[in-house]
C-alpha cells in the first residue's frame, strides 16, 4: 500500500514517541519507507558517537526492503563534548529545514521528553554563556541545595539532568535560570503559517508486556557485547564520572567495572532502573498532554493501526 501526505499546509511534521523498548524506531522507518519520509531522532543519548549498543541506536533497522532510510540527529557530537535541549533544537531545525527542501516527509521520534517538548511546543532557548557570579555562589552550596534549587526552578526534570555531579548541577541551574527569566513558554511570535504543524503518534503496551519486553532487550543488549562497548568509552579517555552522566546503562555497567558490583547486582539494578525510567517517560509524555499536545495513542507498534490513526486525523490519503 502505497501513502502519501495529503492537505498539506507549510510543513507538517509526523511525532511517534513512547517509552522505551516500544519499537518506535521500526514503526518510524516502515512509514518512512512508505512516505518518502527522513527521520529526526528525539534521543539524547543517540546524538553521541561511539554509543550504539547502551543507547538502542538499532542502526540496522533503518535499512527497510533493501532502501537505506535517512536518519538525522545520529552520531553527530563525541562523548566529551556538551549537547543540551538547545543543541537539538537548533539542530532539529536544521534538519527540518534540510527535509523539507527535499521534498520529503519529516518524522520525529524518540522519546526524550525535555527534546520532544522543546519543539512541540516551540520553546525559546537561547544560548547561554558561563555566568561566573553565579557558579561562585552555587559552587558553595551542596548537591542536596542545588538539587532543591534546579527542581524548584524545573519542575519537568527529565533523565538528561545529572542530579549526581556538582558541576552538571550548577550549569543547569545557570541554564534554568536563564530560561525563567526568558520565560521559556511556548512563543508564537513569529507567522503562525511558518510553525510545523505537529501530529504525534504514541506508542504503547500494558505493563507488564512492556516489563518483558524492557528485560528481554537488556538482555539482548548485554550479549551483544554492551560491556564491551562501555570498556572501549573508557579506553578511549571516557572517565567513569562521564558515565555517570550517562545514566542507566552506562552507569551501572561502569560500576560493574569498577568492581562496585557483581554480574547479577549490576543485571537486576540496571534493570530496575530502566523499568522507573520507563516509567518517568510516560509521566512526562502525560506533562505534554496537560500542556495541550494532542497524543494519539496505539497499542503497540503496528504500522496498520499507526496509518489507520493517521488516515483519521486527516494527513493521510490512499493513492
């Protein structure tokens, strides 16, 4: 079945997002294949080279029926190097604007809710340089007061926030404080006719299938040689306390390499965790919807339901 956009205005940009372990990798490339479409990932992990295993990158997936499926916001920074929300959303433009030159169809997916959230609902980031005053005084206080103040000024934390490391905490103070005085709501400044027009698909299972599928993945993962992955980081100059930063994955397997804990510690905490992080998506994916973003859900990740939702609100047509 071949499908292509209909009533197109300016640019009209397709969202699947999810928690994590819903294929929603998969279910993007199938309506990419099918809609001369690109996707722009919303992981911000994903945006770091060298990390394909611990942060689900399935680069495989995006070759469909022999065709190569473009895919942008993959790969482009080292792990040394600082990438935040506004990083991708000026990326993200980028890459739209490249997309829609093209002629394509643009796909966001990913499931980095502070990401997703920065373009659906057009934040305004600006650059913000170092501010010495500031990091003098917050450099006095400890993690706990600086944990309090960032929570205070972000209520919407999402995992990117390293709430574990003095110097994270302080630049993201300084980042958030920013924000507030920008006020960093939704603007509609510019020509209504120039903001993407946003149709967001959510993918979904019940609980305790979504529990079986985040196990089996980890598991899948770690034979795949995501140990292995994490020793070549650390070879390459990746310290310990990055990892950290990194969450999940790449923080429990660092302490499994640092002797900090065994096999069966490491395996049953990583997977603890990933089960509240998933958990942590879903409670921010249900932010956006108090804050007016329209997500229509489909149970799992079955590219007939996703055209048939997408058929039904109105940028889909059978040709």
């Amino acid at each position: 079945m071949k499908l292509q956009m209909g009533n197109m205005s300016d640019v009209e940009v397709i969202v699947i997002l999810g928690p994590t372990a819903t294929g929603k990798t998969r279910l993007a490339v199938q309506l990419a294949y099918e809609l001369g479409g690109e996707i722009i990932s919303a992981d911000s992990r994903q945006v770091f080279r060298y990390m394909d295993i611990g942060t689900g990158k399935d680069l495989d997936d995006y070759t469909i029926h022999g065709k190569r499926i473009p895919c942008h916001l993959i790969d482009i920074v080292d792990p040394e190097e600082e990438y935040s929300v506004f990083h991708f959303k000026r990326d993200f433009q980028a890459a739209l604007s490249r997309i829609v030159a093209g002629r394509k169809v643009p796909i966001l997916c990913g499931g980095t809710g502070l990401y997703l959230e920065s373009v659906l609902r057009d934040f305004n980031l600006p650059e913000v340089p170092p501010d010495p005053d500031l990091r003098s005084r917050l450099g006095e206080k400890s993690i706990e007061d600086l944990r309090h103040l960032l929570i205070k000024l972000n209520p919407a934390l999402h995992n990117t926030t390293d709430l574990q490391n003095k110097k994270r905490l302080i630049r993201a103070i300084e980042i958030a404080t920013i924000q507030a005085r920008e006020e960093t709501a939704p603007r509609r400044e510019t020509d209504n006719s120039k903001i993407p027009q946003f149709f967001v698909l959510g993918v979904r299972y019940p609980r305790d299938i979504l529990r079986q599928r985040i196990t089996n993945r980890l598991r899948e993962r770690l034979q795949a040689g995501l140990v292995a992955e994490v020793e070549r980081l650390v070879a390459r100059g990746v310290s310990h306390q990055r990892l950290e930063f990194f969450g999940l994955e790449y923080r429990f397997i660092s302490r499994f390499l640092q002797n900090e804990l065994n096999w069966n510690d490491m395996f049953q905490k990583l997977n603890s965790a990933i089960h509240q992080f998933s958990k942590r998506q879903m409670t921010f994916f249900r932010h956006l919807q108090r804050k007016g973003i329209e997500i229509h859900w489909i149970e799992g990740n079955d590219y007939q339901t996703a055209v048939n939702v997408l058929k039904t609100i109105g940028i889909l047509r059978r040709i």
